[in-house]
C-alpha cells in the first residue's frame, strides 16, 4: 500500500507542477521564483492530501526534509521580493 501510495503522490505533484508551467507560460508571467512558489505551494497541498494516518513510511521522512529546505528557499524569495520593494 505504501508503494501505491507513494507512486500516486509522485503522479498528483508532477502534475500540480506541469499544470503549474502551463499556467504560467500561458500568461507570460513565468518566473523561476513564481514557479517555485507554485510547485511549492502543490507540494504543501499534495503532502496533506497524502498524510499518512499511521506511522509514516521512511520516505515521508525524507520528504519532510525537502519541505523544510523548501521553507528556507521561500524565505528567501520573500526577502528578495520585500528588498525590491524597499
């Protein structure tokens, strides 16, 4: 079951961040900052669809880790956008 679930979380985030590409050509607004953000917020959103109710399988922990790199990079591209705007 943990493989199943797994393979579909990587399904469900590489579509959020295709989908998210497309979006973002679409409108010529593609950034590498507002990709980022984008894929970033799905992956937030894909980890809840996908929370384990048990004990989380050891990948889940090394996923956490990536998350928590992920909220160290968001900040700084919040810096960079409030240091333009100052």
């Amino acid at each position: 079951m943990t493989a199943y679930r797994r393979n579909m979380f990587v399904v469900t985030q590489a579509s959020w961040m295709l989908l998210a590409l497309a979006v973002l050509l679409a409108l010529s607004a593609f950034t590498l900052q507002s990709y980022f953000v984008l894929s970033f917020i799905g992956l937030l959103a894909v980890m809840q669809l996908y929370a384990p109710s048990e004990e989380p399988p050891s990948w889940w922990l090394y996923l956490r880790a990536t998350v928590a790199i992920g909220f160290l990079l968001f900040g700084y591209v919040i810096y960079l956008r409030v240091a333009a705007i100052l």
